[in-house]
C-alpha cells in the first residue's frame, strides 16, 4: 500500500498517525519514516484496513487494543560506547 494510501485509510478510520502508533505501541517516526519509501509494510497496511472497517461497521477497536494489553516497542538507535543494542560487550580472545 502506497504511503498517501495508507494515510487515507487511517482517516477513515478516524485517527491521526500519532493513535495508530500508540494502539500499536510505536512511536510516530517509525510510522512516518515510510514516507520516503512511498510504501508502508504490509503488516501496517493491513491492520490500518482492518481499523478502517471496524469504524465503517460501527464496532469500536479500542477494547480490543486494550485486551491484547500489547506493550510499547524499545526505542533503537545508536548505543553507549562499549555497548551493542544495550548489552555489554564482552572482550574477544583471538588465536593468531
């Protein structure tokens, strides 16, 4: 699904991208950053669909989100020195 597409279906369904992150436990720029693609994943295009028909049917998607009870997603990104993805790197011992 093409990016514009994407936003379009979201509106039908009645919500700004910044609800459609925080129902999925995203944050915004993960969602925006498909712009420059002009393609969102699949996944996303479905599940926006999905919302879409919910409101277009009159059936609210709110208890649902709150029954799967989905945690929010680890920020990723540069690490500290000395680390990799949050964990300690441990020293290598080479054999020449």
């Amino acid at each position: 699904m093409t990016y514009d597409a994407f936003v379009a279906e979201l509106a039908r369904a009645g919500l700004t991208i910044r609800e459609f992150a925080s129902l999925l436990g995203m944050r915004p720029n993960s969602i925006t950053n498909n712009r420059k693609r002009g393609e969102v994943p699949d996944h996303l295009a479905v599940i926006a669909a999905l919302l879409s028909e919910l409101r277009l049917s009159g059936i609210p998607a709110a208890p649902v989100f709150a029954r799967l009870g989905l945690t929010k997603k680890k920020p990723r990104g540069a690490a500290t020195i000395g680390r990799f993805a949050g964990d300690k790197q441990g020293t290598l011992e080479l054999r020449s």
